[in-house]
C-alpha cells in the first residue's frame, strides 16, 4: 500500500487518505509506493514555485515547505535498496500520472462540476471504493442467487 503525507502551512506533515481529496492546490504531496518516491507540487504551490517566490528572503518560509519533503524523500532514497525512482512533478504535468493512477478516484469528471469541490478530479471511467462498497452491498442482500 503505497503511503501518501502531505505538507501544508497549517502545520507538520501529516498522513493523508490515498485518494483524490488530498490533492489540494496549497500543499505539497510525498508518495512512496517503495519503488518510487514521488513529490507532487499543488497548483498553486507550483506557481509560486514557477515565480521564483522561494528566492526572495521574505518568504523563507515557502522555501522551507519545498525542501521539506525534498529531505524526506532523500533520506528514504539513501536508506533504501532497490533505490526508487525519484519524480519531481506539479499539477497538471506529465509525471503526475503516477500519482493520479494511485489514488482512489472519489471525485472523477462524472460525478464533480469542474472546479467545484475538495481535490483535484481524475478523468477515470473507474468507480471509487465508496461506490464499489455500496453496489456490493446491495449484491450481498439481494434475494436474486
């Protein structure tokens, strides 16, 4: 089971659910699936990074929160054999396929508004757990053998 943690300004890095609600445009995600180490830059964690805003010393703190997981991800990479791939990637950008195809897709271009809600959408035809759950719970009771 690949392991998700999130940072954020709000505070530490935290565990977060492997599924499309924590991919958040102000955070900055690390997956480790043991094969690859994965850094995943939220929308606007990416524009600022494209800005240059890390550069500028009034926003030390915003460099802070980048190298954050850039540390995380090079202690597990010097600690671990086989050495994963490591992938540096931003919302919207090709790597981030690696991530998307991880995740439980509880938000998909089926059943969100474009831009509505918590998280990004996955364009998947796959349905989440919780749907899953629920049809084979209606299966389980049904009468019909």
């Amino acid at each position: 089971q690949p392991i998700l943690y999130s940072y954020s300004f709000q505070g530490p890095p935290e565990p977060v659910l492997l599924d499309t609600s924590s991919i958040q445009p102000d955070r900055i995600l690390l997956m480790d699936t043991f094969f690859q180490i994965l850094i995943f830059h939220g929308e606007t964690i990416a524009q600022w990074r494209a800005a240059g805003y890390h550069d500028q010393p009034e926003y030390a703190n915003f460099k802070q929160l980048l190298e954050a997981p850039v540390a995380d991800a090079q202690e597990v990479l010097l600690s671990r054999f086989p050495v994963p791939r490591y992938i540096d990637t931003e919302q919207g950008g090709s790597q981030a396929r690696f991530l998307l195809c991880k995740v439980n897709p509880s938000q998909t271009h089926n059943n969100q508004g474009w831009g509505a809600g918590d998280g990004a959408p996955v364009l998947t035809d796959d349905v989440s757990l919780q749907v899953f759950m629920e049809h084979l719970k209606k299966l389980s009771v049904s009468s019909q053998a």
